[in-house]
DNA sequence: CGTTCTAGAGAACAGTGTTCGCGTACACCG
DNA sequence: CGGTGTACGCGAACACTGTTCTCTAGAACG
C-alpha cells in the first residue's frame, strides 16, 4: 500500500499528490456517470484547474482512462490477496469461495471500474494486446495459487482434463507454465481456466444484467456456481453448501 | 428474416429504408472506431445529410446505438437458431459444440457488437434493468434448448445440483420456469445457468484479451471447455473430442 | 385542387478533447 | 543569498460533438 520509499524531491511529490487527485476526481465522474461521462473539463473545473492544466500530468483523456482501469485492477489484485491471506489455509474449499466473494464484492462495490476493465474501456477503441498490468497477473495469480495449493495437498486430481487437451493444447499450456514460473501441470492450468472462466462470466453477466430477474438471491448462485466448478475440477476435500449468509443480494 | 407482410404504405417503406440505411452507416462506423466512435454528424456526412434530420428517425444518439445493440442480438440469435437446426439431431454433445461455435464464430465476425451488448454499451451508463430485448431470450433459449432435450433423452441427469441448491434457490429457479414456460426442473436450470456461465465468460474473456497470450489455438480450448461443461453437467452419452478442426484460432 | 404533414435544411447553443504561446512562481545551484 | 531554469498553470483558439429550434420545399391525402 504505502510506498516503498522517499526517492521523490518535495516537487514531485506533489506532482504525484496533483496526479493523485485528478485520477480521484476522476473516479467520482467515473462511478456519477459511466466510463462515457468522465469529461476532462469537468475534472478540471472540479479541481479549479484549466482543462489544459491537465495535460501536463497525461497526455490524452485515455491515458488518464487507461489509469484509473489500470489502479483498478491493482485494487482487485489487492482485495483478493487480502482475501486469500485472512481465509483459513486448511479449507480449501473455503479458502476459494472466500476469494470469489472478496472478487464479486469488490466488483460490486466498484462496478464501473470493473466494466472498465472487462467491458469495453470506453475508450475510442478495445486495445487488442492485453497489457499485462500487472493487476491482472497478480489477480489471477491469486485464484491460481487456490488452485495450485489445493492441487498440492491432494485435494485436486486435474488428471481427468488428460484426455480432453490435444497435444498443441498440452503444448501450449506447458508453454504458459514456463512463462509464468509455475509449477502447475498442464491439466491444472485447464482446470484454472475454466474456474477463472466461470467466475468472470458469472460477475459479467449479472453486472450487466443478464441474469434472469426471477433469481433475487444472486449470491446463492453464485456460492453455487464457485462451488460446483470447484468440484468439477476434481476436488475432493470436503465442502459446505449453504455456508454462511451471503451479504450481497444484488446490486443496487 | 424477412417480414411477415406489407402493412406499409410507400412513405413507411421508404421511411425504413433510411432508417436501414442509418443503422448501417452507423455499423460501419461502429467496426471502424468502436462504440465512442459512432458519431451522429459522421454518419449523416456520409449519407449526405444535415445531422438535425437524423433526429427524425432517432430521438438521440443513445438510441441510435441502443438499436444498433438489438439488432445485433437478434443476429446473433438467428445464427444461433441456424446452427441448432443444422446440427445433428441424434447426438446432443455434437450439437451443443455446432452451437457454441457458431456463438464463437459470430462473436470474432461482430466483435463491436459484442462487446456493445455484453460489455458497457458504450452508451453514457448501463442500463440497469436488462430489457428482455426479444434477441436476448431467444439467444439464451437456443443454449438451454440444447439442455432440455439432452435431459429429455436421458443423456443428462442434472440431479447432482439438487444437493447445491439452498431452497430459496430452487424456488427462484421454479418462478423462472413459470415465467418463461419451459420445462426444465431447476436442477436442469442451474445446469443452464452454469453453461451459459462459461460460455459467455470465456467469449468475453477472450475478446477482451484476458486469456494468456501463449495459447494460440484458442478454438482447441474453447472446444474443450465446451465439452468440459456438459460432462461436469452430468452428460453421459457419447463425446468425441478433437472434434473436426477449428477455423479461428485468434481474432484478427 | 387545396390542405396537411413530413423530411430535411440551416443556424445556433452548449459542451467536448486538444494544442499552442505566454507568464510566473518555485526549486535548485553556484 | 541571488540568479536561472523549468515545471506549472492560464487563456485563447480550433475542430469537433449532441441536440434543439425555426423554417421551407414537396409529397401524400381528402
């Protein structure tokens, strides 16, 4: 959270304070009125700056976009690192749906900066290369870990995903293995990638309402839905269904 | 696709020719620029029209673009209606895979699209009440028509949710089954809710650039999470993995 | 034929992102 | 401590945008 040191002159800190504060004011306009809505200008006069004054801490309104998606997702990565770290170690199965409920809180306790980041960026255009911000990695990193712990301890047996992956498939994710420095085997990292896959879809869906309306309880569903995937990688520790109540129904 | 009959009268069929004519000028500029670069006065350049009278056809711009986002669930739809009545009747995992794909194939040939109706809609916030916008259904309904005659024959025993779902769950999911008439138990519901999941999640994932850059054949992935999916559904007839090559391995 | 109404033009307003040139006050260095 | 450079902010300007008026030519209808 705090930074690590104090290499930074008294002007720039400042700067950083300015920069601080313009991504801040931003972010109201951002949660007020969509991704669509920020206006330099009307950051600016929030701030009583000139709109011009602006460009001397980014060069572009997408820039400053850009930013705010990419703290976004630091503070996910954040969240969920939390999450993982307070959850109790020896279940995993809770471990993975504390992680889970820490994500779909988070996104609904900063739904437009999730839509920034997964949605359209409200920028001119999708970028095509995924920077890897590094929140994304370590978001993700997080959910693997729950994974790769579980695999560990014996509780997941990936092996039945073997005869599903062709040999480039396999190659690949060998490939991807050595990339990220991981130790998880081929059929692990399929099996991340469909939990990884399941819990995104289920936070896109409902955050831009597609869920059926008839389901109130979301939140049971989704316990549900984290559950189940997890069982369906081939975990085989214990789990309690109905677990605590769920704090979020939905959202609004 | 085409209408039913001629109700109009010539004025009305040349008023839905320029409106046509708008919507794709406008769809044009949509895979052009994306969604924040749609604007009004470039479309009514390039038809050769004062931007006030496109205000004869659409309220606002938002409109415009909310119609833009209908039609293209509606295609979507269509595509996937053509698919489910193309694919071979007698082997449910064959045409659950048709399916998906033709979803797949329609995502990366309408990429704006689908990001205008599954990501933010580029319009100033989302629309928080997600309106039942007649392509939705029928989308959603060809994927759970995929379901309900695997479960029909036999080749799906969705039971094993029986025990996931808390009875506040299965309650909301037999309301559901009222309000859109089907027939489906709400075991076999939370089996549809959990493949629409990674469906969706896994589109989105990849159109947005948040699957790991090292798997290249992202079509071998997809079908195997596809098939994954129905087997973790409780499907026991027969899979052919390594099914037929995949067209599309990345967009672009 | 006369009336009605519609498609479109054109100007105007408020707002936007972005650029450029000009001061000025502050941090740094000799 | 005094001079100097530079980062900062201002203000005007340009080229856009969505949207709303008023007004007119012309087609459709009775």
């Amino acid at each position: 959270m705090a930074s690590v040191t104090q290499p930074v002159s008294r002007r720039e800190r400042l700067r950083l304070a300015t920069i601080d504060e313009i991504k801040q004011t931003a972010r109201d306009q951002l949660d007020e009125h969509g991704a669509a809505g920020v206006s330099l200008r009307a950051v600016a006069r929030a701030m009583g700056l000139t709109p011009s004054a602006l460009y001397r801490y980014f060069t572009s309104r997408d820039e400053l976009i850009a930013a705010l998606a990419a703290d976004g997702f630091a503070s996910l990565a954040d969240t969920l690192e939390e999450a993982f770290d307070l959850a109790p170690r020896d279940n995993h199965a809770r471990r993975w749906l504390e992680v889970t409920r820490a994500y779909r809180r988070w996104s609904h306790e900063h739904v437009t900066e999730y839509m920034l980041i997964f949605g359209t960026l409200g920028l001119g255009y999708t970028p095509p290369a995924s920077q890897p911000c590094d929140g994304t990695e370590r978001s993700v990193a997080v959910l693997f870990r729950c994974m790769a712990e579980a695999i560990d301890a014996g509780l997941i047996d990936p092996s039945r995903f073997a005869a599903e992956l062709t040999p480039a498939l396999r190659a690949e994710l060998e490939e991807w293995r050595a990339d990220t420095r991981n130790t998880i085997p081929p059929e692990g990292l399929a099996a991340c990638l469909i939990v990884w896959t399941q819990l995104h879809g289920f936070l896109s869906l409902e955050l831009f309402g597609h869920l059926p309306p008839a389901i109130r309880d979301v939140g049971a569903l989704f316990d549900q839905q984290m559950l189940d995937v997890l069982l369906r990688c081939g975990y085989q520790g214990p789990v309690d269904f109905v677990p605590g109540r769920q704090e979020h129904g939905r959202p609004e």
